[in-house]
C-alpha cells in the first residue's frame, strides 16, 4: 500500500483514444472531492472498446484508467520506456482497496456478479480484514439501457448502507455506463469513488479460478480463461487481438499528476 504524506506522483499517458493512467493507489482511493471519481481498470477488451465505441470513450475521457493486464502494460513500456509503468487491476487491488477502506473507517459497497458470488466475495473481505464495514447486494441480471425500477432498487440498497466506495461488477460497458449515469445520484448519497471491477468478484468468491502467479507474470492470463471458459470467452479474446492495432496509433503524449489525493 502506498504511504503517502497528501501528495501524489504519478502520471497519465495516451494510448491509442484512451489517457491511462499510471499512479499510486493512495491517489485512486482517497478523493476528497464532492464529485464522483470513476475509476476504470483497463484490460485489453475495455482498451478496444474505447476505440470502436463512440459513446464509451466519451465517458473514458472523464475517468481514471488504470493499467489492467500485462499484455497493455508492456505496450505501454514500449511507448513509453523512460517512465515506470504501473499495473492495477481489481482483481489485486479489491484487497488494498477493502484495507484502506478498513484502516480508514470507510465503508465499501459491492455490486454485481451473481448472488453467490457477492456474497462469498463480502464475506471473504470481512475474514481477510476484521472490522471491515463491507455490503454486498446482487440485483437480477439486465440488458443495457437499464429498467428505472431495477436502477432505484439498487441506488435505495446503496442510501441504505451509506458507503464511500462502490464496486461495480456489471462486466465491460454495463459497468461504466450504469457508473456515469448514475454518478450524480451517488455522489449526492456520499460515494466519493466507484470502481468496475469486472469478474473480480467471481475470483474473489473462489467460485472461477485466478491465472497462477506465473501465468499473469508471462502476460497469459487471457490464454487461461480461454481455457476455463471457452464459450463465453472466444468472441472476447477475439476482441482483444485488435488492441496492439489501436494502441500503435498513439500520439504519445504524457503528463504528470502530480498534487493532493483530492485533486
């Protein structure tokens, strides 16, 4: 966990439509801002998507796109190999995310994935970190444009527990679409910051299998759930073919972040 003293390093690079960004995870945690922050992990299917999908990179320009695979890590390295390139993904960082929030009194709230699954996901994070204030709710699987009684039942359970975090596991562009529409609404109940986390609660559960160590290491972990899953996941790894595509036309510009967790 980054120990930090109010400032952060860091900094966003461009590649291919999308600024990612590479920075401590004190800075992704801790906005003191009254507006939402958006945080979206990126894997190789979110990095095409953002590409091809008009009114999902709109929405990408206004969040903070941490580095999520090794595969888009290493691109980035390439593009960009005097600077330390940093990769978070919910599926590690769910664990310094649930510590903060513990070490912090902050309460986290995690939505989506299966009943099962989120339950197992919360209970897990309570062992793992005692005293930690988590909540899980799984409302029934629905097509975008979302129903607006399913939405409210949703936003009541998120007014009901009060939290500071929310993790969203709709699954790429359900998860961001419902986040951005809706930030208003959770800003207003006090959710500083939301996340999409896409299947991290299924690993989190231990209900589908993680990559071993060395697998994610090599930059195959894609490879893997191929394998685990091949139906659902043909026409996505398919998808991600066409990342090193997008990210070769890059304009190559970096900035620093640099300032207070709050912005």
């Amino acid at each position: 966990m980054y120990q930090g003293n109010g400032k952060v390093d860091g900094h966003s690079l461009r590649c291919g439509r999308m600024d990612l960004y590479s920075v401590p995870l004190e800075y992704l945690f801790a906005a003191k801002t009254r507006e939402l922050r958006i945080v979206v992990p990126t894997n190789a299917e979110v990095f095409v998507l953002a590409n091809e999908d008009e009114r999902f990179a709109e929405i990408l320009t206004e969040t903070v796109n941490t580095i999520d695979g090794r595969v888009l890590q290493g691109i980035c390295k390439l593009l960009y190999p005097k600077h330390k390139i940093v990769r978070q993904n919910g599926s590690n960082f769910i664990f310094d995310l649930a510590e903060y929030c513990r070490n912090h009194s902050e309460r986290l709230f995690l939505l989506g994935a299966s009943e099962k699954a989120n339950a197992l996901a919360a209970q897990r994070l309570r062992d793992k970190f005692p005293g930690l204030e988590v909540f899980g709710f799984s409302p029934p699987l629905q097509n975008y444009p979302f129903p607006n009684d399913w939405n409210e039942s949703i936003l009541k359970q998120i007014e009901g527990f009060g939290p500071h975090h929310v993790g969203v596991s709709f699954g790429p562009k359900k998860q961001e679409f419902w986040i951005y529409e809706n930030s208003s609404r959770l800003a207003a109940l006090g959710v500083r910051c939301a996340y999409g986390l896409g299947g991290t609660m299924d690993f989190l559960s231990g209900l589908k299998p993680r990559a071993p160590k060395w697998i994610e290491f090599i930059g195959t972990e894609w490879l893997f759930r191929l394998a685990c899953e091949p139906r659902a996941r043909f026409r996505r790894t398919l998808t991600m073919f066409r990342m090193p595509f997008y990210a070769a036309r890059t304009a190559r510009e970096i900035r620093p972040v640099i300032g207070n967790s709050g912005e």
